[in-house]
C-alpha cells in the first residue's frame, strides 16, 4: 500500500498557493504547479475557508534583521548598551531589553532573535463577532432565517445607524462562516447559504480547466446503438469518478457484459486530469475492447472529444441527475466502498494499489454472472476478439 500522508508546503509555496487561488485557478492546476496533489492544496485552502491571509509586515518600529546583526557585533566586540544604541539611533533600554530577552550577551544569536520576534509577533486579533456576543446570536438569527451575509451587514447598517458596535461587513461573516479555528459561527450555518459552499470564492475566478455548464457536442445515452443497451457484445464500458475525502478521486470504468473493473489513479477532477489518466489506461487494453464509454454528466469529461480522438472510443453522457443509466459502474462503486470507505483519502492509493483492489473485485463470482467472475468473462470476450 502506497505510504500516507504528504509533506507539507513551505512558506514560498503557500504565497505561491493563494496568488493561484486569487487569480482563480483550479486546485488541480495549483497542484500541478506546486508538484502537490490538488487535496494537499484543498487542505490548506479550506483551513482558511477559501480566504487568502493578509500577507504578514514588520512594524516599522521593531528591530530589523540588519540591525539585530550589528547588535550580534557590537556584542562580539563587548560594546556596551550605550554604544550599540547610538550606533543604530535606538534607545539603549531597547538593546537591553531585546539581548536580555534572546539569552544575554554570551548566547545572543541574531538569527535566532529575528526568528523568534516574527513568531511572537503572531498575535491574532479577536473578530468583532468573537467580542460582541449580542451582535454574533442577532447574525447566526438571520442566517437561519436563510438571510445572506450581504443582507445581514446591510440591515444591521440601516438599523442600527447610530451604534457602530451593532454593525458588521458580509466579508467577517463569511469568514466567522467558513474559518471554524475562529470559533464564532457553527459551521452548520453554512447550509442556510444560497450556494452551499463550504469556502470563498470570489466571482471573478475564472473556470480555468473546470469549466462550467452544458457539455459541448456531448452525445446522448439516448443515441446509443441498441447492442449496447442489451449486453449483446463485450466492448462497451461504463465510467465514472469515485469521490474521497480531501477532495481526492479516482476514475472506475466497468465493462457492461463482464462488469470487469478498472480503477484508474487521478491528478484531480478537472477535465485535463481525468481525461489524461483515462487516456494512459485505454491505451494499454487489447485493440477493440473498449468501442464506447458511457459517462455521467460530470464536466471532468468536457474534453471527451481529445479522449475520443485519442483511443478511437465513442462516448454517451447520461441524461441529467440520471446517474440509474450506467447501473453496472454505480453498482460497482457500491462494491467499492469495501475497500475504498466513503470520507478515506484516495490519493494515498498508487496505480499498483488501485489494480490490486480491482483484481479482488475481478476475481470474485457474481451472482448476475451465474456466480462467474468477471476476470473469466473478459478472458472469454478478449479471446472471441482475437
């Protein structure tokens, strides 16, 4: 089994993480550019409910790096308080209080003193809903009464005119909302939200590899030829994506006469990710066995014309919300979840992981089969093909 967990993301890497997210790309596209798999990303976009951190500045009135050098110096050639402070323009209390502070005149390190004044200086402010307890229970009242943030901070503007302190903007709400470290508003309060969603995201984003809304030239379920509706020959496949935690997938593909299973290892849910992965996996089967596929209407398919182009296999989507019309994948994607639990993260299992868990499923009878097993299904269709 493949090792769990990922190593974090460094500093650089989280500045670089939220200017991509700013700008609007996908966590998969983000990913990528990081050479992180897109859940590590979502992890660390959702801890902030989709909200970019202010980038942190130094106080103009603290020591600077530099000047903790010439303090490490002044030290190294036993000048006193008096000297070193007239040297950077500080007052001597100051270079007293910050040598005292990082071990004296013998263990002083400048490095080290800089190091520590930049994580003391993380000192969170209370939110304005974390302090004002009548202002926090009047919002949590409104968004149970399926009032938007904006509504919220609008009315209470216009209500209460004269007392700033009954007055709050959308943009602290939603963070109280979707930033739960705070400990303000219960996350449950989401669900009164229009969109659902479970972070922010501005609405200029852009749909950037995740396009949005109709399929373009997608083929219906409904123009399939008729020997694919009765089973009557090997070669047509089911296919659809299997959700895990930490916004993870993989594809599962199920030949409709055999009900083998393939399980194919995800970069992320975007069409470029999906379809390149399927790609990769159609092209090592025996020519001919895959003619068709049949897809839900996820738009991780959008690109089903490269797909197509790429290994000569027609695809059918669903009609919408009829996930009942490819039954073989969905009823093997409840088999699944014996192996593969609803919530588990899914990027921990490699390629090699995913085909041993599909040949347990290919090697097991099925009762539709006349207790057969797809493994000697296939076996029986790939040698007719030859």
């Amino acid at each position: 089994m493949a090792r769990t967990g990922r190593p974090g993301l460094s500093a650089e890497q989280k500045r670089e993480l939220w200017a991509r997210w700013k700008a609007g790309e996908s966590l998969s596209d983000i990913g990528r550019a990081l050479g992180k798999h897109a859940g590590s990303v979502f992890g660390v976009v959702l801890a902030k409910g989709g909200i970019a951190p202010p980038p942190r500045t130094r106080s103009r009135l603290s020591l600077t790096s530099e000047e903790r050098e010439e303090i490490s110096r002044g030290l190294a050639a036993e000048w006193s308080f008096h000297q070193i402070a007239n040297r950077l323009g500080r007052s001597p209390s100051t270079i007293s209080r910050e040598v005292r502070r990082n071990g004296g005149r013998k263990r002083y390190r400048a490095t080290q003193a800089d190091e520590r004044a930049w994580q003391q200086g993380l000192r969170p402010k209370a939110c304005l809903l974390a302090i004002n307890k009548s202002l926090q229970e009047l919002v949590a009242e409104k968004l149970q009464n399926q009032w938007s943030p904006e509504q919220i901070s609008g009315w209470l503007k216009a209500e209460h005119r004269d007392n700033r302190t009954m007055r709050v903007s959308h943009e602290t709400i939603y963070k109280s909302l979707f930033i739960q470290a705070r400990g303000v508003l219960r996350k449950e309060l989401t669900r009164h939200l229009r969109s659902r969603r479970v972070m922010r995201r501005g609405k200029t984003a852009s749909t950037v590899g995740q396009p949005r809304g109709q399929i373009i030239d997608a083929v219906s379920i409904r123009d399939r030829p008729a020997e694919i509706e009765d089973r009557a020959v090997p070669g047509h496949w089911e296919g659809d994506l299997l959700a895990g935690g930490k916004n993870t997938h993989i594809a599962t593909l199920v030949e409709r006469q055999s009900r083998f299973v393939l399980l194919v290892h995800v970069e992320g849910k975007d069409s470029d990710s999906v379809v390149e992965a399927l790609v990769r996996q159609v092209q090592q089967l025996p020519q001919g066995l895959m003619a068709s596929l049949t897809w839900d209407r996820g738009m991780e398919l959008a690109q089903h014309k490269r797909f197509s182009i790429a290994t000569d296999v027609s695809v059918y989507f669903c009609d919408p919300q009829s996930p009942w019309q490819r039954g073989s994948n969905e009823n093997t994607n409840g088999l699944l979840r014996q192996y593969l639990p609803k919530g588990s993260d899914l990027s921990v299992y490699s390629q090699d992981d995913l085909d041993a868990i599909a040949l347990r499923l290919n090697t097991r009878p099925r009762k539709t089969l006349g207790s057969r097993t797809p493994g000697a299904m296939l076996a029986e269709a790939v040698a007719l093909i030859d």
